[in-house]
C-alpha cells in the first residue's frame, strides 16, 4: 500500500486491511491496556500506598492530555506511520529501561521514582500511539461509507479484547515474575506494532508547521460546527469522571476495603471487557435496524444505573457485575461516538478535530486520580455516589438534545 489515501484504495480486499489497520491496532491496545492497568498495580505493589497509586494514575493521564495537543498535528503532517512507529519504538525503550533500573532497586525513594516517571513517560508515548491508530480507523471507516459503524464496531472489539486480555495479564505476569516479565511483553507488543505500523494516511501535501494552539483551535472550531458531535462529546466527557475515578479507586476498593489481591482487580477489568465485547456486537446490528440514537440512549441508561448501584456495592463479586455492566453500557456510547465522527469530522482536519475530542473525554481521569490520593479509603462511597449522579445528568441531557439531531436519525444509519 501507498502511504498516501486514495480512489484506489476505497475498496481494500479483506487481508489489506487485517494486515493494514487491525493488526496494528491490536498490538498497539495490547500495550495500551497493559500500561494503563497495569502500571497502577505495578506502583502499589511497589510502594503498598492508596495514595501514591491514586496520584500514579493522575501522572498516567496528564501527560497524555499534554500529548493530545501535539499528536493529531503530528498525524496530519507526518502520517500515521511515522507516528505510530516512533512512538512504540520509544515506548519500548522506556520500558525496557524501567524493566532493568527496578529490579536493582530496593523498595524506596529509588524505586517510588522510577515507577512515576515510568507512569508519565508511558503516558505520553501511548497516547501519541493511539492518536495514530485511531486516525488510520477513522480513514477505514470513511472508506467503508455507510458501513463506518461496522468497522468501528471491530476497532472497538480489538481495543475491548485487548481490555479482555491486558488486566489480568499485567496482573499474573506481575505476580509471578515480577515487574520484569510484565514490562517486558509491553516492550513485545510496542515492538511489533512499530513493524505492522500502517502505511496508510498522510495528506496530499505536507502540512505546514504550525504553533500547537492552532491544531486546538482548528479542532474546535470543528467541534463547534458539529454540535451533534459536540453534545455527544460534552456527555461522555461528564460520564468519564464516574468512569474514571472507579478505574483509579478499584486497586484500592480492591485490595485495601475488600481484602483481594492485585490480580483480582485486573480480572475484574478482563470479565467487563466480555460484557463491552457483547455490547459491541449487539449495538453492531440495532445500529443497523434502529439507528444511533436509540442504541445510545439505551447504553447510557444501562451504564448511569449500574455507576449508580457500584457505589452500593459491599462484596467483590457484587462490584465485579456491576463494572461489567458499566462497561457494557459504555461500549455501546463508544460505538455511537467512533460511528458519529467518523461520518461527520473532515479528513483533513480529522487528526486534531480526533485529537480535541479525545483530549476532552480524558480530562476526568486526571481528576479522578487527585480524588483518589486525597479521599480517605473509607470515603470513596460517597465521592462514587455524586460522580455517578453527574453522570447520569450529564448523559440525560445530552442525548435529550440530540433526540432531533439528523445525525443519529435511523435513516443515516
């Protein structure tokens, strides 16, 4: 293949695009969710501190909101192949670096160090990755017509495989061999995506350099002309707090309130991936005979119900189904989200209109991580509770606004 897109490239046989675009992004999410679920486990485990995991998660995040206001220029000057190979080939080198400097270590100052800088680092290199990954998606997708939402559909399943697969990875790696082993394979799966990296999207002409405020601003004043796109936005951007503070608050509801172990809290993680995957398929097909906005109005009540009763939940087994089903119901919006820009956002300017998209989404989680480190254990409860009122608010009245959005009608489905 070309690097550049195309006429001739519209149709692409079936082994172009496995080859293409979901092999890549397979290894990518692979890394992905080992770093963003692993690396928590990974500084409790090291340091046997609430806190400090609650303000590892934050500097996880931070960075990669940092990141989102360069990668999507990036990607719309250089490629994606550029970017996504740079960026692995870093990130394996971070890690692999870490995987040495730890086991010299003694449980410390030292090793406390070398796990947050390792949270940051891999923070901003992931995030440039997956800008990367998902802008080819978004190419494939535009490719695909009006069938966008069924490649989506199998994006979301590989990013939801990975979430299957990646938890609890990290979490019996790190158990039985240790920090080594586990940042060892994140270091396999950046490799290999680097060499499958997709030769697949850059434009016609080199972009020319421009200041990062400008790829920001660009993306809002596309968001700004979209707002169908952008109210769905504003409404997952609320739902994610909620989101957001139960993935940082888990190892510590996990482990220090219900007695569980560090692998415990990645299965949980790994079984909601089966339901997100289930909720993918379903939404594949209503999609097709109902259209967006019944599909998203039914995965958002699914999920606002669900963050509601977690925060009432007292035994393991109890917040193991009640994340499942969060996360199904999540799914099914991500669809409707990933369908909805794909239809809607330009291509020549889908790298940083993607990039401000995202970098809105992912403003929570650092949020939820301060909470974390500040809330006393005891206390998470209550801070769930109104989080998860928010959510149900937010998503209430984004999707009451875009009851009438031509966008999500059936017959654009």
């Amino acid at each position: 293949m070309r690097s550049r897109v195309g006429p001739r490239h519209a149709r692409r046989p079936v082994p172009t695009v496995l080859r293409g675009i979901y092999l890549p992004r397979g290894t990518d999410a692979g890394a992905f969710a080992m770093t963003t679920y692993g690396i928590p486990l990974l500084v409790l485990a090291t340091t046997n501190s609430a806190a400090l995991t609650g303000l590892a998660f934050a500097l996880e995040w931070i960075p990669r909101l940092g990141a989102f206001a360069f990668a999507g220029a990036l990607v719309d000057r250089h490629g994606t192949t550029a970017v996504l190979r740079y960026a692995s080939v870093a990130r394996a080198l971070v890690v692999l670096a870490a995987a040495v400097l730890l086991p010299r270590q003694e449980t410390g100052l030292g090793a406390t160090v070398t796990v947050m800088v390792l949270a940051a680092s891999t923070g901003i290199l992931t995030e440039c990755s997956y800008i990367a990954a998902e802008t080819a998606g978004g190419v494939a997708s535009r490719e695909a017509g009006a069938g966008a939402h069924r490649v989506q559909s199998v994006l979301l399943g590989i990013d939801q495989v990975a979430t299957l697969a990646g938890p609890a990875l990290a979490g019996l790696l790190l158990q039985w061999t240790g920090a080594t082993g586990m940042l060892i394979v994140i270091a396999v799966f950046s490799l290999l995506t680097s060499a499958l990296a997709p030769r697949q999207y850059r434009q016609s002409k080199p972009a020319a350099a421009h200041p990062v405020g400008k790829g920001l601003r660009t993306g809002w004043s596309t968001l700004r002309s979209l707002p169908a796109l952008g109210w769905l936005v504003a409404g997952l951007t609320v739902s994610n707090l909620a989101v957001g503070l139960l993935q940082a608050a888990a190892p510590v509801i996990i482990v220090k309130r219900l007695g569980h172990s560090t692998a415990d809290v990645g299965f949980i993680w790994s079984v909601a991936a089966v339901g997100t995957l289930g909720a993918v398929a379903l939404c594949r097909r209503a999609i097709d005979r109902l259209g967006l906005w019944p599909v998203g109005v039914v995965s958002a009540t699914i999920a606002a119900t669900a963050c509601l009763a977690v925060s009432f939940a007292d035994s393991y087994h109890a917040y193991l189904a009640l994340i499942t089903v969060l996360m199904a119901g999540e799914g099914g919006m991500t669809v409707v989200l990933r369908t909805l820009r794909s239809r809607l956002i330009p291509a020549n300017v889908f790298g940083a209109t993607l990039s401000l998209t995202i970098l809105l989404l992912l403003l929570p989680f650092p949020l939820a991580g301060v909470l974390v480190a500040v809330v006393p254990p005891a206390q998470l409860g209550h801070v769930i509770t109104l989080c998860a009122v928010l959510q149900a608010t937010g998503l209430f009245t984004a999707f009451t606004r875009l009851r009438t959005a031509p966008a999500l009608r059936p017959s654009s489905a």
